[in-house]
C-alpha cells in the first residue's frame, strides 16, 4: 500500500471508531453490544495493521534481493536505498534497489529456494 492509501484508509477507520465509541451501551439489548464491540475491535485491529512496520522484499537491479521494513512501499523504498545503497539510489553504487513488496512467507521461501 501507498503512504496516500493508508492516510485516507486510516482517516476513515478513525470516523468509524469514533462513531462506535460514541454510541450509548444499552443494558437491554446484549447482541447489539456484542455485535458493536466485534465491529470496534476489527477496526482497531485493522488501525494498527495499517500504522504498524511490515517486512518487504527488496528487489535489485540485475537480481538478487533482501528484506527490509517500513510502513508503506515508499518508507520501505527509502529504508532499503538508506541500508544497502549508501544513501542514494544512483547507477554508481554497487546494489541499486528496483522494487519493493510486501514479503510473504512463500515469497521468501521461494526466494531462499534459489539458494539450494
């Protein structure tokens, strides 16, 4: 995800939990409750998906790859120019950062196979 997709999806998270902190607890409708603080916690959980540091496969020019974190793609980009690439991105150092995804475990493991 982008650093603007996760501002607008948080911005919108924000409103929700917001609007469901905000409604009154009634004593005598138990399933409702129920249904409201399931709805909160997922939320929640989704806020501090989006806010957290996630591993991303790093992707050089002329093959090879890494990992590295960050919030969204573009950190992620940065983070892996800023530790394998000296700082800049230029075609004069000796690794030069193509891409970056999300790593998944099969990703990896499909990565790591090319080692054996």
């Amino acid at each position: 995800m982008t650093k603007e997709t996760i501002k607008k999806e948080t911005t919108e998270i924000i409103k929700r939990i917001e609007a469901l902190e905000s409604i009154p607890a009634s004593v005598h409708d138990f399933s409702r409750n129920v249904i409201i603080g399931t709805m909160l916690k997922e939320y929640k959980d989704r806020y501090e998906y989006l806010t957290s540091s996630k591993e991303f496969m790093v992707h050089f020019e002329g093959g090879g790859w890494n990992t590295c974190y960050g919030v969204n793609k573009e950190e992620a980009f940065d983070n892996a120019v800023k530790d394998f690439c000296n700082g800049d991105n230029s075609k004069y150092s000796p690794l030069v950062v193509k891409s970056v995804s999300l790593a998944t475990e099969e990703g990896i493991a499909s990565a790591m196979r090319l080692f054996y």
